[in-house]
C-alpha cells in the first residue's frame, strides 16, 4: 500500500516533505469519501427498489455528482496541483452538506443542530492546506452567509417563535465562529510545530554536510600525508643513486682522453639524470616535503621579473595580460618556488588555450574582516594576497576539476608528466596558502591562488656575477659523514681534486672518533642530514662540544623531520640538496667555510 502512495504522489518531492504528507492525507481522505460513497449508493439502489419515494433519485444523482467531482480532485492531486485539489475536495464536502440541508424532509431546527457539528469538523479541514489563516476566516464567512439564508428560506417552516430567531441564529453563529477560532488557535500550534521540525532538520542536514566536508578534507590530508611519506623515502634513496649518476658522469666528462661520441653519450646520460632529479623535486613539492628557504618578496615585482620569460613560454599566438594589483603585497615564499608556480600554470594555461586566444595574470590584495569562504568546506580571515591566473581555452567539467591536483593525472594524452598542477598544489599549501580552480567547459578556466600577507622588507637579492669557469677550491681539513659508500667515494675524490685535506667516515660513530682524537683540525663538517644511527643535525651539535669553531654543511635528497625549513631560515644553516654538481659541490663548500 505504501508503494502505491508513493507511485501515486511521485510529483511531490521528499525534499518538501510538508506538503507531501498533506497530499497523502488528502489522498487518503478522497478514497475513504469515495468508498463511503459506494456504499451509500449501493444502499441507495436498494431503497429504490423498495420503491421508497422520489427522494432516492435525488440522492443518488447527488452521489454520482460526487463521485466525478472526486474523481477530479484525485487527478489534479495526483499530478501535482495540491492548493487546488484541496480547495476543491473542500467545496465538494461543504456543497453537499448544503445540499443534503436543503432537500432533507426533516424538521429544519433538526438539521441545523446537525449543520452545527458537520461545519465545525469542517473547519478543520484548511488546516491541512495551511498556507494563510485567512482561509479559515473565508470558510467560516461563507458559512455563517449560507446559514443566515437556510434561516431566512426556511424562516416558515422553522417551529420557534419569532423572538427566538435571534438567539437561535446568535447560538449557531457563535458555534461556527468558535470552530473557525478553534481551528485558527490550532493552525498556529501547528505551523509552529511545523517551523521548528523544519529547522531541526535543516540543522541536521548542515551538520550532516560539514561531517562530510570535515571527512574528505581529512581524507584528503591523510591521502597527502602517505604519499609524502613514500615520495620522502623514495626521494632520498633515488637522490642518493642520482648524484652518484651525475656526479661520476661529470668526473669521466673532465678526463681529457675522451673523444667526442663518448662526450656525447655522457651528456645525454646527464640530462636524463637531471630530468630524473626534476621529477623527484616535483614530488617533495607536491608532498610539501621539499626543502626551501622562504624569503619575504614583492609579488608583484617577483611576476613583472618573469614576463619576458613567460611571454616566451606561452608564444607570440598567444595574448598574455598582466594585471597588478594597486597597492603592493609582499608574501613569504621560496623565489625559486615562486617561478615554479607561475611556470606551471601558464604551460597548463597555454595547453588549454592552444593556438590562439588569452591568458591573465592578476593579483589583488584581500582584506577580510569576517570569515570569507573560498569553496570546499574552507573559509579565509585576514589580509591575503590572491594570485589569479585566467585563460579563454577549453575549460574543465566537475570530475576533471576534482582530479586535477592530483599526481600524474594528465588531459593531455602521454604528452605530460601530471606533476605540474600537483606541484603547484603542494608549494602553495607548503607557503600556507591556498589554490582553487573555477572552470567550466567551453568557458575557459580560473586558478586562484590565496597567499597569507606578510609584513616587512623584501630581501634584496645579491649581485649575480656571471659564472667563472673555474671550479673553487681550498686547503682546509673537510670531514665528510655519508652512510652511502658511493656518495661518499665520490664526494672524497672531488674535494681531494679541489685541494682539500678530506676526512671520510661512513656513520655517525666513526666521525665522532675521528673529532675526538685531537690529531686533526676538521675547519667544516660536510654531513647527510638522515643517517640510520643518528642525523646529521644531532652529529654536529656532538662534534661542537668537541670542535665549538667547526663549520657545517648540510647534504641530503630529503631531510624529512631532522631539519625544519623555519631552523634552516632562523639559525643560517647551509644545506646542499642532492643530486648535486662538482660546481655546486665546491661553491657551497666553499660558501660554508667562508
């Protein structure tokens, strides 16, 4: 039975659940006032065929009139048009208790003690529809009009002295307008009844969202946080195999007895070990496991730097606006980060676009007083400086907007790496802002960036003089700790080539023995970072009870938690990430010692 109801009132929606219970209540009584009527009219045809009178006729007729102004009222319910049905089904019962008065042979005072009763329980009915206690005040006015006329027609038959007639009608009156005050006092309870369901469930239905926003954000977080851990210990085992690939490549390269097809080939074993290197950079980034040296920089002044290359990068086909905002904005992020954003976008914006069309870069300062919400369950306060990069090229549906941070997922059919919107994604949430993507198909796409204003001085980049071809070196005493023994092989013979008197130990224990045995005057300790027995970090605040003027350098493919990007900013620490060159090697021993 439940399914046919529901069959039946499937134009109502369960999300105004209100008036779908009121339809179902409305159905209900139309089947129960048809099956009254059957029965009725079975009744009826068997007075008739007792031969009882003429009054048979009439009522029979009544009750098929009935019937079909029924049947309309459950077509129109069924199909939707609930205010009408109702209204409808309202008058139907009313006119045929005026009619029923009307040709009813008993005495009229009779039937209008019984008119009393029947309009009372009629008032009720408008309280189904409840829209307006104005329909119940109409009811009862059309009511109380009706009443006076059966009094004034039937004034005749009526068997009570003239001076009664008042009373009477003031009696009747008076039960008609307390039923409509009845039914008024009761819409009230019931609409506020109604208001307060309604807001209970609203509320449940919020909480019920944020759960769900608050579960995939942790989701989300959870996911990130164990790709960063397996892209951290993959990072630091590849970053250790790749510097021994460059680092001995660029060795054999410096011999002089090798002719140019093998100069070749080791250039080409190079570059893929430094493409390799960029991929594993992407994935610390993405991860926002990298390591980085945030400086306060001018982002404005940081984009208009870029432009010419950026106009190369996106091509003469392809307009490139640029947008600053009014009042500078400075924020707090690695440079070198800083372009790895801006490139990326605009590769992806110049991949949608394709061979003509618009690309927009804008920034804009954002002062928020209250909490302003920036999509998916998260809201920002405070100043913050929005980066918005704009093309006019193919736009995004909702499934590939959901995936596009995610690594390796690509549009572009094997010709991308599904890293450079991922890294993007890990360097701003890295910098403790935030990115969101608008776009729609055919519609181009929007990416907003959300920076954390911060106040200060931009740091002044250093003169850059041009690269001098000849590779630093010194005579001081290195102690280099590497637990891997090709690193450190290598890393030996490039400092002894480069003049230094080099120390080498393979853990941490062994560099501690050679410290404290007094015979060498160690001027810099070079150290990996993540080290099976203790970090570098630990080590070198060992060897400094020891040797307190020792200096450190710091070498690692991920540092992982040893050391923090904030103790790398605050205590002036010198770190060289792996994989890394003989030039880059030298200079920042270099640097370190001096």
């Amino acid at each position: 039975m439940g399914k046919l109801f529901d069959r039946a009132l499937s134009a109502y929606s369960y999300a105004d659940i209100d008036r779908r219970l009121k339809a179902r209540f409305f159905l209900v009584l139309c089947i129960v006032i048809l099956a009254a009527i059957l029965v009725l009219t079975f009744l009826a045809g068997i007075i008739q065929h007792l031969n009882v009178g003429y009054l048979v006729n009439s009522v029979i007729v009544t009750l098929l009139l009935s019937t079909a102004c029924l049947l309309v009222v459950l077509r129109l319910l069924v199909r939707g048009y609930f205010l009408l049905a109702a209204h409808l089904l309202i008058v139907i019962i009313m006119t045929a208790v005026w009619i029923v008065m009307v040709v009813d042979p008993g005495e009229p005072v009779a039937r209008l003690d019984s008119f009393v009763y029947i309009i009372s329980l009629l008032g009720l009915l408008p309280l189904v529809i409840h829209r307006r206690k104005s329909v119940i005040a109409l009811y009862g006015l059309i009511n109380l009009v009706f009443l006076f006329g059966f009094v004034y027609f039937f004034r005749p038959q009526l068997a009570i002295p003239d001076y009664a007639v008042m009373d009477f009608l003031t009696d009747n009156a008076l039960a008609v307008i307390v039923s409509c005050f009845v039914a008024a006092s009761v819409f009230a309870i019931n609409n506020a009844a109604i208001k307060r369901a309604k807001a209970e469930v609203e509320e449940r239905k919020r909480a019920e969202e944020e759960r769900r926003k608050l579960e995939a954000r942790l989701y989300q977080a959870e996911k990130m946080e164990a790709i960063g851990q397996l892209v951290g210990k993959l990072a630091h085992d590849f970053n250790n195999m790749l510097s021994v690939v460059i680092g001995n490549t660029e060795l054999i390269r410096m011999q002089q007895d090798i002719d140019e097809n093998g100069r070749e080939q080791l250039q080409t074993i190079q570059y893929v070990a430094t493409r390799s290197s960029d991929l594993i950079r992407q994935l610390l980034a993405f991860a926002r496991k990298q390591t980085v040296i945030p400086k306060i920089i001018d982002i404005n002044q940081a984009i208009s730097d870029m432009l010419p290359m950026l106009h190369q990068l996106v091509g003469a086909n392809i307009s490139l606006k640029w947008l600053p905002g009014e009042t500078p904005g400075h924020i707090l992020i690695d440079p070198s980060q800083m372009d790895q954003v801006l490139t990326n976008l605009l590769v992806n914006a110049r991949d949608a676009v394709g061979d003509t069309g618009t690309i927009t870069i804008e920034t804009r300062r954002l002062l928020l007083d209250q909490r302003y919400d920036i999509g998916q369950g998260e809201s920002l306060s405070g100043a913050y400086l929005l980066l918005a990069v704009s093309d006019t090229g193919c736009g995004m549906d909702k499934e590939t907007q959901s995936q596009v941070f995610e690594p390796f997922f690509s549009t572009k059919k094997g010709q991308g790496t599904g890293l450079g919107l991922a890294t993007v994604y890990g360097i701003v949430r890295q910098h403790s802002g935030f990115i969101r993507v608008y776009s729609e198909p055919g519609q181009g796409t929007t990416f907003k960036i959300y920076f954390p204003e911060v106040e200060g001085q931009t740091v002044e980049e250093g003169v850059k003089h041009p690269a001098s071809s000849l590779i630093p070196g010194g005579t001081e005493t290195v102690l280099m700790v590497e637990d891997d023994p090709a690193i450190l092989k290598f890393g030996v013979t490039v400092l002894e080539q480069l003049g230094y008197n080099v120390l080498a130990a393979d853990s941490p224990e062994k560099a501690l023995a050679l410290a404290r045995s007094g015979g060498h005057a160690i001027d810099l300790l070079l150290t990996d970072v993540v080290m099976p027995e203790m970090s570098g970090h630990e080590l070198a605040g060992c060897i400094r009870e020891t040797i307190p003027t020792v200096r450190c350098l710091y070498i690692s493919g991920y540092t992982a938690n040893a050391i923090s990007n904030g103790d790398l900013i605050e205590n002036h620490i010198c770190f060289l990430a792996k994989p890394f060159s003989i030039r880059e090697l030298a200079e920042k021993v270099r640097e370190a010692l001096s």
